[in-house]
C-alpha cells in the first residue's frame, strides 16, 4: 500500500514528467513544493491480506484499518479500499460486518469534535470579514481564517474553556485557495509550559495526527509557515478516540 507521508508535497513541475521512469516514479512519490500543477496521490489497499478472495483469509482488524486511514485520509491521500467478491460473486459476510465496523468507529470518532465553539486567539488576521480567526472553530464548512496581508509566518492559539482529553487532531487548508502551508508545529498546554505534540510540511486536505497516548489540556497552539499567503480552512478539530481502543479490546 502506498500512503501519505507527512513529508510528501501536493505539487509536481510538468517538465519533470518527460524524465526517466525511475527518477519519475521517486519525484512523483515526493512531490515539489514549488510545482506548478497538482499531482495528488492515493492509497490502494484491500480490505484483506490480498487482492482476492479466500476462505482461508479475515479482514483486517479495526485497528489495521484505522491505522490505514490515518496514513491515508489522514495525511491528504484519497482511500480506495478493495472488497473482493467471493465465488458467489458477493462480499462475504465477514467483510460486510467489518465495513460496518469501520464506518461506525469513523462515526464515532468524529462525533465529538472539541475544538468547537472554542476561542480562537491569532498572531495576525487579515482585515476582512471573511477571514476571522473564529471561522477556525465555528463549524462551518465554507468558512476559513487567513493571516494578514503578505504575512508567512504565524501561530493561533485556541482555548477549549475546560481541560479536554484527547488523542486526535486535524487540521485543514483552504486548498481552494492553493496548497500554501509549508510547515507546521502544534503544541498543547501541560502544567504552565507548551509541549509538542505533532509537526509536519503541510495540511492540505486533511492532516490528522493521532497519539497513542491521550492529552488532557485546556489550550492548544499551533505555529506554522507558508510560501505565500496562507488560509486555514475552516477548522482545527480535537477529537477523542477512545471508541477505537474500546472496541479493539473486544476483537
């Protein structure tokens, strides 16, 4: 399975496609942050250890698909997930059972999103309506924050009120705008001081970084850095996972 890694860049200069297969093939793996056209990956996996069916195979387990969606939606990289047919031509009623599984888990994994409503302090914002730092946690899908004009550096800071456990972030970038995000730290607030608790070159899409050990903090802060000007896309979502370790405890 190919996966997203959290140093791939969403972008590829055309010309470098007329090169050789081998250095083509590691290029397009990498990406360009300076390309001039999008070149997005995905991630192609089957539900099972192969590509087709056997009466001797199960599906992954919640946890082994879980981790696949972390490594892929979560780093910006489209899923295609592979259910093949028995000899009957139906998917089998394992298989069946586990996708149930998955969606569920997904469900309840986003159920919760404690980031919103949250308050929102930004090092700058841009001056105009349309790109407040409190679109970052209203729950909106068509709305973004952006930095002030020609500013390629900055931070935010959010405070959820009350100590949150969790062990899953996301954050997005407004990718209608371009990808734009060159580098990124969140830091969450312990005993009076910040801690790290994930970096990486961009969020695109989606970048969701899960721990597997929770934190408990009120305040989280986010730096991060750009090529130009920067939008963050509606949201930074806290959410809790607690549901997957639940139900793997079960398998």
């Amino acid at each position: 399975m190919n996966v997203g890694s959290l140093e791939i860049q969403f972008g590829i200069k055309s010309r470098k496609l007329k090169i050789t297969d081998d250095v083509k093939n590691d290029y397009l793996n990498h990406g360009d942050p300076e390309g001039d056209m999008y070149s997005v990956g995905e991630a192609d996996v089957s539900i099972r250890s192969g590509w087709f069916y056997h009466d001797n195979q199960q599906p992954k387990s919640i946890k082994d698909l879980m981790d696949i969606y972390f490594k892929s939606v979560g780093r910006g990289t489209p899923l295609l997930l592979n259910i093949p047919p028995n000899k009957e031509g139906r998917f089998a009623d394992a298989d069946v059972a586990r996708l149930q599984e998955f969606r569920a888990t997904l469900d309840q994994m986003y159920a919760t999103d404690f980031a919103k409503g949250a308050t929102v302090t930004a090092s700058s914002t841009r001056k105009n309506h349309l790109y407040q730092a409190s679109h970052l946690t209203d729950g909106k899908d068509d709305t973004s924050w952006a930095l002030a004009n020609d500013a390629k550096t900055g931070e935010f800071t959010v405070d959820l009120g009350q100590k949150r456990r969790f062990d899953v972030v996301e954050l997005k970038e407004d990718i209608a705008k371009g990808q734009r995000i060159s580098g990124f730290k969140v830091e969450v607030e312990l005993n009076g001081r910040w801690v790290p608790y994930g970096e990486g070159i961009n969020c695109w899409l989606s970048s969701l970084y899960p721990r597997s050990t929770s934190r408990s903090t009120k305040k989280l802060r986010d730096h991060y850095w750009c090529t130009s000007d920067t939008y963050f896309d509606k949201l930074l979502f806290i959410r809790h996972q607690a549901v997957l370790r639940k139900q793997t405890a079960t398998l």
